[in-house]
C-alpha cells in the first residue's frame, strides 16, 4: 500500500503512542486497533451529526454492534407528530379562513376586525412555514443517518472481511490489545448510551414544551376568534339597528310624500279656483269692453251722421266752409245794399234789356268755352290711348313672330326626337336590357364551383390565423389587435349590416376587404354620393328609350354572388361613406330585407323584361343570398347624416380604435377560400356550446342594469337585443374573447348610445349609472373600457369633468 493508506489504518501515531512493528510479510496489513479506530472515527463523526454537540465526548472506538434501529423510529415518530400538527394546523387556518371570509360577508364595517385576524392568520402561516423548516430539517436528518448507518454497516463489513484475512498474522500481538479495547468498547458504550438516553430525555422535554406552545397558541387563536366573532356579532347588531333606522326613515320619507301629494294636489285645486276666479274676471272685463265697444259703435254712428248732415251742407255750399258762405253772406249783403241803391239809381228799359242781352251771351260763351275744354281734353286722352294701343300691337306682333318661329323650330325638334325614338325602339327590340348581369353569365369560369375549405372548427385559431395573413398580405398589409378581430368576426355571427365608424385612417374601409383577401372571399367597393335619394343610385337605373337597365357596381358585385363560383363564399359589399346621403332613402330596400329574411327579394324593375339574366326571378326580381354581409364605413361631421335609430337598432355598429396593433409578418402559405357553410356552421357550434355565455350577459344587462336605464333614462330593449346577444356573444367567447368583453360592447353600442343621444340627461343619471355599472361589473370579471368611454363622453357633453376609474 501507499503512505497515505498506511496513514489512513494508522491514527494511533498522531497520539504520540508508537506504532506496533509487524512482521516483514504482514508490514502493509492494519492491525485490528487501527480498523477499530477507522471504525470509532466513522461512528463518532455520525453521532456528532445526530447528537447536540456538548453531549458527545468520544474517547474511544464502540463496539460495532451499537444499534440503529431506535433513533431512526425516534425520528419517524417525530416527523409522524409534526406533520399531524402540521395538518391540525392547516384545518385550523382554512377554519379561521371560513370564518374570515364569512365575516368580511357579512359586513363591511367588520374591515378592521379582519385585519387584525389577517395578521394572526399571517402569524400562523409564519409558524406553520417554521414547521414545515423543522419537518424538512428532520428529513434532511433521517436521510443522512440513514446514510450514515449504510457507511458504517459497509465499514463494518469491510473490517471484518480484512480481520479474517489478517488474523492468523497478528492473533498474537492484538490478544491484549483486544481485551483492553473491548473493556474500553464497554465503557464507551455503556456512556453512549447513558447520553442517548439524555438527549431522548431532552426530546420528549422539548416535544412537550412545544406541545404545551402549540395548545398556548390554540387557547389564544380560540380566544382572538371568539373575540372576532363577537366583534362580528355587535357590528351585525349595529347593522340590524342602522337598518332599523333606515326603514323608519323610509317610512317617515314615505309618510311626508303622501303629504307632499295631498298638499300637492290641495295646490292643484286651489289654482284651478284661482284661475276659474280670474277666467270669471276675465269674461266680465270681456262683457264690459264689449258694452264699452257698442256704446262707442253709437257714438261712432251719431258722429257719422252729423259728418254726413256737414258734409251735405257743404257740398250744398260748394265745398266752401262756413267762414267762407258767412263772408259771401256778408259780402252778398253788402252787393245788396249797393243793388238797391243802384236800384234806386236803376237805367231805364232798354238798358236793361241789353244787358240781359249781354249777360245771356256771356254766359252761353261761357258754357261753349268749357264744352270746348272738356272736348279738347277728350281727344287728348285717346290720342293718347291710341299711342298705347299701337306701341303694344307692335309688341304683339313681335312677339307673334318668336313665338312662331319658336313653334317651328318646336315641330322641326319633335320630329328629328319622334324619329330618334322610332329609330332606338327598332334597334333595341331584341337587345339585351342587363347587358353586364348577362355578362357574368356568359363566363363559364363563374359557373364552375372551386375547391373549398371545409374545416373550422376552432374560432380562436382562425382569429389568430386572420390577424398573421392581414399582417403578412403582400398588395396591402394591416395590423389589427385580436380583439378588433373577435369583435369583427362575432359581429358578422349576429347581423348582416355593419357600421364601421371611427377617424379618418383608422382602417375602417381596409377591414372587411382585408377580410375577403384573407378568406379568399368576394369584396366591392361602393363610393357613396351626397346626392343619393332612392335605389336607383345604388343599384342603377332602366333607360325606356334605349331599354336598357344600367347596372351599377353594387348590383354586378350582389348578382356575382349568386353565381356557382361564389355563391358559398362570403361577399363583403361596402359601402364608402355610408352617410353621406340620408340611408334609409337610397337604402331602403336593403334595409327591409334584412329586417324580414324570409322576403329576400329586390325588386329591379316594375315589369318583367326579355331577355333577362338566369338568376332574375319572372325577369326582374333579384333573390339576395345569405352570403352576402353590407359593410358601411361612416365618419360624423358637418358633412354627414345621422343613421336612423332602426338603422343602428339593426346593424352591427364598430368603432375602430386610434392606434392599430403591432403585428410581426409571417410567411404564409396558400390556403382554399373558406366555405360560408363552414363558417356558418362554426358560428351556430359556438352559440350551442355557449349558450350559458350568452345567457349570463343578458342576464346581466336585465337584472343589474335595467332598472336604472328604465327609471333614469327611458330606456328598453325587446326581442330583437336578445337575439342579437345570444348570436354574438357565444362567437366572441369562441373566437378568445370574454363575457365581460363582449358584454362590454353591445352595452356601449346597442344601449349607451342612446343615452348619448339625449339632450334632456341629468349628470345624476349618468353618475348613478357609472356607479352602477362600476359596482356589478366584477360579476364578468375586467373592466368595462368601451362602457366607461361612453358615459365619460357623455358626462362632458354635460359639461361635467371626469376622471376615468
């Protein structure tokens, strides 16, 4: 052997005693002292391992046959009682959370009493993670006695072994050596076990000790518990007292209405009285104005009369005033007095005569000269209406003449139009009137039905799959979160009319075409105009001259649909600015149809034509096809209509977020355009397997939030609502959504939308229905974000600041 091995079978030379000289044959063979002190070394270094420290003085090798056995079922036995107490304990704290938690429901006011049993239940935990460290520590022991014990049991083997190939070279020498080994071997093991019997001793001290703790704190935890309970008790007391109070109150509050009503209703009497009194006034001021008003009609009259009686006299006078007939009375006297004394003065007969004479000319002159004016101013006159009548014959002539030569040009246009008109009626009898429908079923590649993909059977793994292929489109890629998506795609599940709304750029038109490239689906484009009034400027007009229907983009796109090539394949047709023009004029038909599925005819033309296209029914009915979806985009500003509220009432309403969502491209492959019927049947799998989904949101919109919609706002809801929730929500839940997200969103745009539209809200109303709605929304869980933007919105228009929750 080497030195080191010799070293290692050789202890006794560090002690100072000298090493015992072997024979020359046996020089590399231990003696039985040194395995012996191999082996005391061994056991001592697993007793110090297993025994506190002060305990252990080891002065010598014991025997091997030191049993094992004891300790090991110490240890089990320990680990047994600890983890017991371990399980006690647990049933204790989830006892204690029992009774926490039913305190904490009970009442509110008990918040501070919980905190204090949280605080014992935490010193609890702290013992019982104590515990389990002592539980694991024990482990840690018992697994490296164990080892221990195997160390030494192959130690002991291995000694023996080497004493039986040894023996017969050192019988001699070791005869003493062995004797006095073995009374040491006694003495040390009679001491080993005196300290076994110690340190049990102090086990069996410690194990009560604790026992007696852990009873201490039980005692406590009962009391504190108790203490709790009765804390609970008195606040329940007060609770019971304080809703006492709180019905006498409501009493009292009912008791002052009735008389608020009988003080109201004694109000309403007496202002009836009140204004039967002064109606009564009224009629009697009335009667006295119109007594009034008829003795001043007599007054009137007499008045009249006397001004009639004045006017005769004067017209008898000559239109001369009093003063006037008083001064030619006074003059007239005067002439008189001078006529008598010219009288009396007087010439003679034939003086007179002549001047008769004269004064008879003069007058006769006189009455000629004034017929000579009145005829001189007659003439004049109709010369002058002679000058009128030949300027307006010469205007009627001119005006003969245009409209003549107006009437000629008329007749030489109604021929050349009569002409056009038989010319076009020859050449279109026997023309196609669709000329583009007709088209379309003149190509063969339409009517053959393409390879589709029939398999969807997981809705949050198509969703995932949409948002990678519109990221990763090569003609125009887009980015749209998953919930956008969801929303989307539950929405095409409960109505065929979507209204897309939201700023300019934030993807509304792009969605429902990225959709169809994405499915391999049909899509078009429909730039609405301002000056849009009924159907015809959607769909296109017939011209009776040419007769000729002219098909508009819509109808080519809703007619391709019908065909084999598309018709099991979804149809995205949408529709630009939607409310440019009034909808419910130019859309009015569409709209119709999707109210009543079972009448899904748009009717083109009031007559039947020949010939039509093959998917007319009688020549001019077109039947619309379940796999078409209208999509309406649609901004809000001084340029735009209103939808009307049957208008939102039927339709999928959207409003796209500010910000798109980040998306990482991917290489995909091609895949088949997806089958209608297989999305068709993959939303009606959702709605059965989550019919609880549909009913806990309705559930919700009924019980907790009905009332206070109705009382506050106005606000119902019928069939129609329900139907629409229990064809979305399922869809929204498969897709990877949420009740509570989903909820979220028909609340905001089926139901809050209109309490935005009211101009007679009070900020109370909203206030009490933003508490309501922040009270029971845990039931689904989140938060309702759309709901909140809703009220707060409305909360501003109100003019009342908020601050988001």
């Amino acid at each position: 052997m080497s030195k080191k091995n010799k070293n290692k079978f050789n202890p006794r030379s560090t002690s100072g005693q000298p090493a015992t000289t072997a024979p020359a044959g046996a020089a590399q063979v231990p003696s039985f002292n040194q395995a012996l002190e191999v082996f005391s070394q061994q056991y001592g270094d697993l007793l110090r391992d297993t025994l506190p420290e002060e305990q252990v003085q080891l002065a010598a090798v014991p025997t091997p046959a030191l049993p094992t056995a004891e300790p090991q079922a110490e240890l089990e036995r320990r680990f047994k009682q600890v983890a017991e107490a371990l399980v006690l304990l647990e049933g204790r704290r989830r006892t204690l959370d029992a009774k926490v938690a039913e305190a904490e429901t009970k009442s509110g006011a008990a918040e501070k009493r919980g905190d204090e049993l949280k605080k014992e239940r935490a010193a609890l935990d702290t013992d019982r993670q104590a515990l389990q460290a002592e539980r694991r520590q024990l482990d840690q022991d018992k697994r490296h006695l164990v080892q221990r014990e195997e160390d030494l049991v192959g130690r002991e083997a291995d000694a023996e072994a080497g004493f039986l190939q040894k023996r017969e070279a050192a019988v001699a020498e070791l005869r003493t050596e062995i004797e006095r080994l073995t009374t040491e071997g006694r003495r040390l093991h009679q001491d080993l076990l005196t300290q076994r019997e110690q340190h049990e001793k102090a086990l069996r001290e410690a194990r009560e000790a604790h026992a007696s703790e852990l009873r201490r704190r039980e005692t406590e935890f009962e009391l504190k518990v108790n203490e709790a309970r009765g804390a609970v008790g008195r606040d329940m007391q007060k609770l019971q007292a304080r809703q006492l109070k709180l019905e006498r109150d409501l009493q009292q509050l009912e008791f002052e209405k009735e008389d608020l009503e009988e003080e109201r209703r004694h109000l309403k009497t007496r202002a009836r009285q009140e204004v039967a009194r002064d109606l009564e006034k009224f009629e009697a001021q009335i009667r006295e104005l119109q007594d009034r008003l008829q003795s001043a009609r007599g007054e009137r009259d007499t008045l009249a009369k006397m001004l009639d009686a004045q006017v005769q006299a004067t017209l008898q006078f000559g239109g001369r005033t009093p003063d006037d007939v008083l001064r030619e009375l006074h003059t007239l006297r005067s002439e008189r007095d001078q006529l008598r004394s010219q009288l009396n003065a007087r010439p003679s007969e034939d003086t007179v005569q002549r001047l008769r004479l004269l004064e008879t000319e003069r007058t006769d002159w006189e009455a000629k000269r004034l017929q000579d004016g009145q005829t001189i101013s007659e003439l004049k006159q109709r010369l002058e209406r002679a000058g009128i009548a030949v300027t307006e014959l010469e205007t009627l002539r001119d005006h003969k003449l245009s409209l003549e030569t107006q009437a000629t040009l008329l007749r030489t246009a109604l021929r050349e139009l009569k002409a056009d008109v038989d010319k076009h009626i020859t050449s279109s009898e026997g023309k196609v009137v669709f000329p583009a429908c007709t088209d379309l079923d003149s190509r063969e590649a339409l009517h053959e039905i393409p390879p589709l993909d029939e398999q969807l059977s997981d809705l949050g793994v198509f969703v995932n799959g949409l948002q990678v292929r519109m990221a990763s489109d090569e003609q125009q890629p887009l980015q749209y979160s998953l919930h956008t998506l969801r929303t989307f795609v539950a929405g095409l599940a409960m109505s065929r009319l979507h209204l897309l709304q939201g700023i300019s750029g934030t993807g509304k038109t792009s969605l429902p075409l990225a959709f169809a490239r994405a499915t391999g689906g049909l899509s078009s484009l429909t730039e609405v105009q301002s000056g849009w009034r009924d159907k015809a400027d959607l769909i296109g007009h017939f011209n009776a001259f040419e007769r000729r229907f002219y098909e508009a983009e819509f109808l080519q796109a809703l007619y391709k649909a019908t065909l084999p090539r598309y018709q099991d394949i979804p149809v995205m047709l949408v529709l630009d600015e939607m409310n440019l023009s009034q909808t419910e004029h130019y859309f009015a038909s569409i709209l119709s149809i999707l109210e009543n599925p079972e009448r899904k005819q748009l009717t083109l033309m009031e007559a039947p034509v020949s010939p039509s296209p093959r998917n007319l029914k009688d020549g001019r009915i077109l039947e619309l096809p379940d796999n078409v979806w209208f999509i309406g985009t649609a901004n809000h500003d001084e340029s735009t209509k209103d939808f009307a509220d049957k208008t939102y009432d039927r339709a999928h309403v959207m409003e796209l977020p500010r910000h798109p969502a980040q998306v990482q491209p991917q290489r995909v492959t091609e895949r088949l355009p997806l089958s209608y019927a297989a999305l068709n049947e993959a939303f009606r799998a959702a709605q059965r397997t989550h019919e609880a989904a549909a009913d806990q949101a309705y559930s919700y919109l009924e019980t907790e939030l009905g009332g206070v919609l109705h009382d506050r706002f106005g606000l119902n809801w019928g069939n129609r609502l329900e139907r629409q929730m229990r064809a979305f929500v399922p869809v929204m839940v498969a897709a990877g959504g949420t009740v509570a997200q989903a909820t979220d969103h028909i609340l905001a745009s089926k139901v809050l939308r209109k309490v935005q539209n009211q101009f007679d809200v009070r900020p109370d109303d909203l206030t009490e229905l933003q508490h309501q709605l922040r009270t029971t929304w845990p039931k689904l869980g989140g938060l309702p974000e759309q709901s909140n933007r809703c009220l707060e919105q409305a909360l501003r228009r109100l003019g009342v600041s908020t601050v988001s929750a």
